[in-house]
C-alpha cells in the first residue's frame, strides 16, 4: 500500500519546518519536525528541509527516493513554473529567487511543486479538514504573523498573487507599526511577532509579565503560542490585555474580509489559532459580529481540524 | 434595427429612477428620468417606473410594448426567481417582498429580471466600460451610499448575497455612527447621506458653510452631487474637510478590498464618484496607498465610463 504513490509534504514556515509522507489517501504514514534555520542562506534551509523529509519518510518506513512527488508549502513570492522561491522576508538571506524546486527534485528524484503556505493550508482544509462541506472560505492563519487563504466557488482565489493578505487590512487610524512597515494592520496587533515585540516594550515601560519568564524555563528564545497560552493560564494581565487586542483585530479585519467575500465559512487555523483553538475562535466570532455587514446569517467559524499538518498535508495536495 | 431585440433597462435608486431602451448592440436609444417618490409605498415607485419606461420608449421613438425583456437594478433584497424585491431602504415603505418582476411584465407585456444595483452596474463597467480589458474588478459606487461590486475570472460574486459591502468596511474604531447601525464603515464618512448629515451637525454646532446656501439657491432639499462640486469650487472649507474624510475613508476601505481580493483593476462610479471624474479618483488611489498590501504593483484606477447610465445599461445585459 505504501508503495502506491507516496507523496512527500512540507511546511516551511519562518519558526519550523514540517514535513509528512503521505498515501494516495492522504493518510499521514509519518512526519517530522525541524526547527528552521534562523542564520545562513537557502542552501542551509535547504539542508534542513531535505533532513526533515527525511525523517518524516524513515517514519514511515519508507525509503527517501520512493516519493513520487514533493509539495512545497512556503511564504514569499513563488514561481511554481520556475521552481523558485524569493522575497521569504521570515527565512534567512532569502531575497532573490533560490532554485528550491530543483534541489529538492534532485536530492529525492521527485517532481516537485511549490505553492504559498497559506493557500495550500487552506486547501488542505477545504478538502481534507474543517471546511470539506463548504464551498467557499475564508482561512484565517493566526501565526507569527497573520496570513489569509480563499477559496470562492470551489477553486483557489490568489488575485495576481497577493489575495487573501487579511493580516494588512488596517484596522486603526494611525496605529501601530507593522511588521510590514505600514500602520494599523492586523498583524499589528495580532502577529506572534507583534506581539511578542509590545511586550518587551511593555516590561522595558515598567509592567509585569510571567511571559519572559515562562520563555526561560522552557528554555526559549521567542514567545511561542504554548508561552502565550501558559502566561493566559497564570491569569498575566498584560498577555490577556495583548491577546485582547489581538483578538479585536483579527475580528474587526474578519469583518471587513467577510462584507467584501461573505463566504459560507471561516475556518481559524494557525500555531496561535489552532493552540487556542475553539473557545477563541468563539471570541474571534463576538469581535467580528459588531462590524459583520450580514449579521443576520453570519459564516460558519470553525477551528482549523488539521492542525500543525495543515500545511503540509496541502503541500502534498500540489502533487495529488 | 430599433425593432430587433429592443432592451429596456431601470435603475432603481433612492433619489431617481433612470430608464433607458436599448438595441441588440447596448446603444442607448432613448432614456428619461425621474425623481424616486420619497412617499407612499411600492406601487407609487412602480408608476414611476413605468412613467419613465414609457418616456425612454418614447424618446427611443418606440411602443413600449415592443420591449422584449426589462431588466431592473435595485438595492435590497432581490429574488430573481420569485421576481419580488424586499427590504429597500431607501425606497418609501418597502419592506415585505413585492413582486416586482410581474407588475412591469403584466404593463409592458415583457420579461423582466431583477438584479442588484451595484452587480448590474459593475457588470456594465465590465462588459462595455471602463473595465473592458480586465478580468477581475472592484466596482466602487460612491453616492447616497457606498456600494461595491466584484468581478473574479469574468465572473460576478456575490458571495451568499451580499459580498462587495465595501461601504461597510470598518475603517475607523469606534468612529462614527453609520445609516447602516454600525461605526466607524466606510459609509459613516463618505456616504452623500452621512456627509450631509454631518455639515448639518458643523452648521449647528456654528461651522461656517455655503452648501446650504447653494442648496436654496439651486431649489433643492438635500445636498447633491453638483452642490458638493460647487461648494468645493468656491472653497468652500467644510466642505473640503468632509471630502477629504470621506475620500480617506474610500480609500482605506478599498484598500481593505484590495488586500483580501488583490483585481486587476478598481472602477469608481456612483454619483459622487462619476461627477468628481478623475482628479478625485487619483485622491482616492492616494489614499489607498498607504494601505495597499501590493503596493509595488497598484491595480489600474479608472472613472466608470458609462457615466448615470450605466445602472440602467446594467439592468438592460440582465435580459440580453
């Protein structure tokens, strides 16, 4: 059975890379996680990805060069036909298109497809996870930062490349700095990265926080959503004042994603998405409702039922 | 040629009624207009309706019942199928569901279809104005209200009914009270109905203005289009200030629109925007900027070509 074309998956994200081997039914039959390379260029995250693969394919019981093909999930400017990746602002030295596609290919004699993480995240939901009976969704990946994934009538809606950015919809007049370098976006106020930023300032400004104190008894570096949801648990007024303000945006720029598509659904996926999963998601949907246009029937609001594998079980989904 | 497949075509609106026949090839043969009751109920926005049908034929030097279709373009809730419209705000005492469709068919003995005023005139930017060559677009239809309209891959969406809400994008945090109930939407500051609404507040609250002196001068009882143009021709202070609001306003929300559709092009139409042509449509890029996730490669701006008219050309494509 495992034999009967094996296809290889992989998320890369700015914080890890995971990868799976899947069946044609796409079961997951083994997977593996690494953490990405924070230093270096696209060979080293390269290195990295091809280690995590794998690892994932010696789990299950596979060897490496019987995947038929491997999809790619990554952020930045993708150009499948080329097979190259650039402008990866979370991924070390990667600004001019790397050759990913043809490493990858040549090291597991694979075809290989690369998509955009977020759209092929939400492919996977829409046909293996929370949205299978839907026929239009809004993913919203709440996550380092905060990306967005549509699919309208059935079929993938990308624009000219750069639809679904639902983490720079402005949502304060004059706000705050962005990552992206505008002002007032969601991701302002709702990326990990944003977040974890406001509460350094916050503490250098004097406040109390057992935030940085959990990173270093988990012997971390970054405010992961697992530090977020411990410091929430402790009842830390200033990570629930952030996450409330988090929440607000991610709400507010929802609506304004849902008055222009008014989908069937809006599946909440992402590492902080998914980690605080179906009470939040719930409080995503009150912050929504007081600027959602069509109130009186609002979309579906689900948690992402993939989880972490999300990205990559859609990954696969490029070479189904 | 007048008697081969003659089109009528109404443009049900809050403030007037605009008909036009048209031939096989969408020239406008003939065309009237009529001030929408502001009294009574749906059969006296019927009669005039079908007064200014009946001119349109006229002018087009036409019996009214060689028409052999009529479409109608109007705001609310519309079941194409059932041929009644309901819940019309604008529209005196228009609430339950009217059958429309079978009052214009039984008088002119034609087809009728109904379809939403801003799909229909979007859908006539598309096919025969100023967004010909593109094969997505966002409608902007800026008037009483500020409406949009979506096309995706040559196709209209409408999401479950209601998608394209552009004016009810929140843009300010708890900022003003909009018609629609809600605050701080796009409509709130650029809607003709809000700006009127707040240079009543400014006069009362001792703001100096010549809008309503204009108003008088000109005979009218509400602030139109041509008043706003006039007033800001003579520099007139307030009315600069709330222009500049609203212009802002436009400009974030479609900002927001472009951010999760990212089209080929925006069209902006509607009283306000047509009469305001293109200096104001460059205002409104300007505004979009700062805002747009896709900066490095902005979707082509343009003034809808088809002027008034195009609602009712709209209207004229839903039985062609």
């Amino acid at each position: 059975m495992a034999e009967d074309a094996l296809r290889g998956g992989i998320d890369l994200g700015g914080t890890k890379i995971q990868a799976i081997v899947a069946d044609s039914n796409n079961q997951v039959l083994g997977q593996a996680r690494r953490p990405t390379p924070q230093k270096g260029g696209p060979p080293d995250v390269v290195a990295a990805m091809v280690e995590a693969l794998e690892e994932a394919a010696e789990a299950a019981g596979v060897a490496p060069d019987t995947l038929e093909g491997i999809g790619v999930g990554a952020p930045g400017g993708i150009d499948d036909d080329a097979g190259t990746l650039a402008r990866a602002g979370n991924l070390p030295g990667w600004r001019d298109p790397y050759p990913l596609a043809h490493e990858l290919g040549d090291r597991f004699g694979a075809v290989v497809r690369l998509g955009n993480d977020v759209s092929v995240a939400t492919d996977a939901e829409f046909h293996l996870g929370a949205a299978r009976e839907f026929s239009s969704l809004l993913g919203v990946f709440w996550g380092t930062g905060v990306g967005g994934g549509i699919v309208l009538d059935g079929r993938q809606w990308s624009g000219r490349g750069t639809a679904g950015e639902i983490g720079h919809i402005p949502v304060r007049h004059h706000g705050l700095p962005c990552p992206c370098g505008r002002h007032g976006c969601v991701e302002a106020y709702a990326g990990r990265r944003a977040m974890e930023a406001r509460a350094r300032e916050a503490v250098d400004d004097g406040a109390k926080t057992v935030l940085f104190k959990i990173m270093e008894e988990k012997g971390r570096d970054r405010l992961t959503s697992g530090i977020w949801e411990r410091a929430i648990e402790r009842g830390d007024e200033l990570a629930e004042k952030l996450i409330d303000d988090a929440i607000d945006a991610i709400g507010t720029g929802v609506a304004s994603a849902c008055n222009v598509l008014d989908p069937e659904a809006i599946i909440i996926g992402g590492g902080l998405g998914v980690r605080f999963g179906e009470p939040y998601a719930r409080r995503i949907s009150d912050a929504m409702m007081p600027h959602l246009f069509h109130d009186d029937d609002p979309p579906v609001i689900r948690v992402a039922e993939l989880g972490d594998l999300g990205g990559a079980l859609g990954a696969a989904l490029l070479v189904a």
